[in-house]
C-alpha cells in the first residue's frame, strides 16, 4: 500500500506561526500533537499532517493498555489517536 508524501514546510517558523493562526481561529491556544506527549480531556490540539485543529473529547487505553485519545477536529471529523 503506497503511503503519502509529507510535504515539509520551509523551516519551524512558518509551523509555529500556522498554530497561533489555528489557535487565533478558536479563541484558545492549541497545542501540536506528538504521539509521545499526553493529552487531557478539553485540552485543544493541532495535527500538522491534516492541518486541522480539534478538541480531545475522550482520554483511555485499549485493551492491549495503549494510551488513547478520541479528538473531534473540525475538518476531519473524529479521531482516534495514541498517546505518550
């Protein structure tokens, strides 16, 4: 199965500035999402391979004891994503 490319933008200046442009947009500071990092429920992230922006609306694990997140963006719909 043939994977997308990942297109990679001129340097972390013109990334960060396209958060605070998502952040702008919803009124509340988004931050990036990693899959090392850990995420509250509420808190707001921003996935750069979909440039979209979504609240993390369900924290858990699966059975095989994976932290997970179920975030609701708003171009792409819900998520399910793993977490640090």
């Amino acid at each position: 199965m043939a994977r997308a490319k990942t297109i990679k933008k001129a340097g972390a200046a013109s990334e960060e500035k396209a958060t605070k442009k998502k952040a702008k947009a919803t009124g509340v500071e988004a931050r990036e999402y990693s899959m090392t990092e850990t995420f509250a429920k509420g808190e707001m992230i921003y996935h750069k391979v979909w440039d979209d922006t979504g609240e993390v609306i369900e924290v858990g694990t699966t059975d095989d004891g994976i932290n997970k997140i179920k975030v609701a963006f708003e171009k792409v719909g819900v998520k399910n994503l793993r977490m640090g």
